[in-house]
C-alpha cells in the first residue's frame, strides 16, 4: 500500500508575525499544500516567511467538500499543512473536524505548535492556573448562551471565553449577570501587538469601563472560577453533601478530591465543604477522619 502523506496543525502569530516558529517555516516551505482559513490572510504570512506553495481555502462553510479532498490527497501521500487565521487549527475553529477525518482514515496527524491567544492571556491574567475551562465564543443563540453559562457557573475553575469587540459590550452584561458581577476578571486584547492591554478587575468593572469606552481589537476574556465567589448563602442540605462526600470516598477517592467533587456538584466553595465537614465531626468527636488540612492545603485554625 501506498504510504498516506501526513496533516500538520501549523499555529500562526496571534498578531506578531515574528511568533512563527522555525519549524513550522521549514513545514510550510517543504509541503505539498496549505489548507487556510483565509487565503487572503495566509498569503500575506507565506509571503513574509518568502514561502511559495499551494493554498487552498478550507473554511466553516466549505469543510464539507474541501475536507474531502484534503483527505484525498493526503491518502495520495501529499503532506498538507491546516492553518487558521491566528493562534492553533482546531481552537474555535474548522480545523478540528480534518483532523477527525485524519483520524478515522488512519493519517498522522501531527502539531507544529505556536501562539495561542487563549492560553497567552490566561497565563498574564493573574487568575488560578491549577485549571481551567475553554469556553471559546459564546453561542449566538440567546437561549444556548444562558444553558452554557449556567452549566460553567459552578466550575471552581478559571474560564476562558473569546469575543468580537462590536460584541463584547453585550457578552460582559451577561456574563456580569449570569456568573456574578464580582467575579474576579481579566479583558486582553490586542495580544502581541502594539497596543495589547491586560484590564484586570471584576466583571462588573469591566462592563462599566467598557459601556464608557469603545472595545477596540479581539478580545480574550478570562474570569475566576465560582469557588473564589460564591455567596455563603448559597450554602448546600448537609445530609445532601454528606451522603455524595461519602459515596466519594466510597468510589476510592481521596479526601481532596472527594471535596472537590462535592463542592463542584452542589456549586459551592471546597471551603464551605470541609467546614460542614468539620462541624460534624467535631459534634462525633472524630475529626481525625477528614485530617488536619483544608480542601486549599492549608491548616484550618482552632476554634
């Protein structure tokens, strides 16, 4: 059998054209050919990089027919490299579904990786870093919109959404509404270019600052996960948070992380977990049983 080319995921600059990678230079240059987002754009990047080979347009509306015969050449041994317009193929983005087709047909599908404007403002925005959760650009569907934001309220995780500036005045509003307005934020735009900014403040400082102000360039919204601001009153039926801290335990995990389920499920702090916890067991005289340590690694104070 003939031996299938190979499907290189190429990052791109998020806005600085010096971000390019040597490597994905050398891939560009070496390929058969280019599937772009954006023909217009990418030959603007090519042409920087003194890159010379074939491109050809593979977009949201036209992946069905293109991914085909991306495939078709790819199983004709042809290597091709999938890019988007900026950042990683595949992060809110086509280039997902041919690497899925990749997949299935058994293709290498390999990453050239690069800039990531997710991840670059996540690691400026002064946020918690154990976790995180993608959440790309809301739904344009009003009613899907408030079904993802109500599933995410809850995650004690950092939150990572992507908006257009003509929208962002809207999507703050919301977000202000549905997470809480003093929620821990960060706005970033223009990430690597001259004018790139970090506004970190609540959510509902950032929609004032920016009903008074005009949303320039793409922005990347990172917001603090519900566990740093959940209201006390939100408080879960002890007998309900006992009986699924127990199952937990009794499915073999730890004790953190027993309370970090706990708290994720009933939507509230692992603090007020451990607490409800403690007041338990302080009442049995077993306090033993939870272990000197809070859900945050640090030593509860006595009394």
């Amino acid at each position: 059998m003939a031996e299938t080319g190979t499907l290189y995921l190429c990052a791109t600059p998020i806005g600085n054209l010096g971000d390019m990678t040597y490597r994905a230079v050398e891939t560009l240059r070496a390929a058969d050919l280019v599937a772009a987002e954006d023909t217009r754009h990418t030959r603007t990047l090519l042409a920087h990089y003194d890159i010379h080979v074939r491109v050809m347009s593979y977009h949201e509306h036209n992946k069905a027919e293109k991914g085909t015969l991306l495939i078709k050449e790819l199983k004709a041994g042809k290597n091709i490299v999938c890019v988007s317009d900026a950042g990683l193929p595949g992060i809110a983005d086509p280039g997902a579904d041919l690497a899925r087709r990749a997949i299935v047909e058994g293709i290498a599908v390999t990453p050239l990786p690069g800039a990531n404007a997710a991840l670059s403002a996540l690691i400026c925005a002064g946020l918690p870093l154990e976790g995180f959760t993608f959440a790309g650009f809301l739904p344009r569907r009003a009613k899907h919109r408030k079904e993802l934001l109500a599933r995410v309220r809850t995650y004690p995780e950092t939150l990572v959404f992507y908006e257009a500036p003509h929208r962002l005045r809207e999507t703050l509003a919301l977000l202000a509404a549905e997470l809480g307005a003093e929620r821990r934020a960060c706005a970033a735009r223009e990430l690597t270019k001259k004018f790139e900014e970090f506004r970190r403040m609540t959510l509902g400082e950032l929609e004032l600052y920016y009903k008074e102000n005009e949303p320039r360039g793409e922005f990347v919204i990172v917001v603090a996960g519900a566990e740093e601001t959940v209201p006390e009153e939100r408080g879960a039926d002890a007998p309900d948070l006992h009986a699924r801290y127990a199952a937990h335990l009794a499915a073999g995990l730890d004790k953190k992380e027993a309370m970090r389920r706990t708290a994720k499920e009933l939507g509230i702090a692992r603090r007020d977990v451990y607490k409800t916890l403690l007041e338990k067991k302080i009442g049995t005289h077993t306090t033993d049983q939870i272990g000197a340590v809070g859900s945050f690694g640090e030593k509860e104070e006595d009394g």
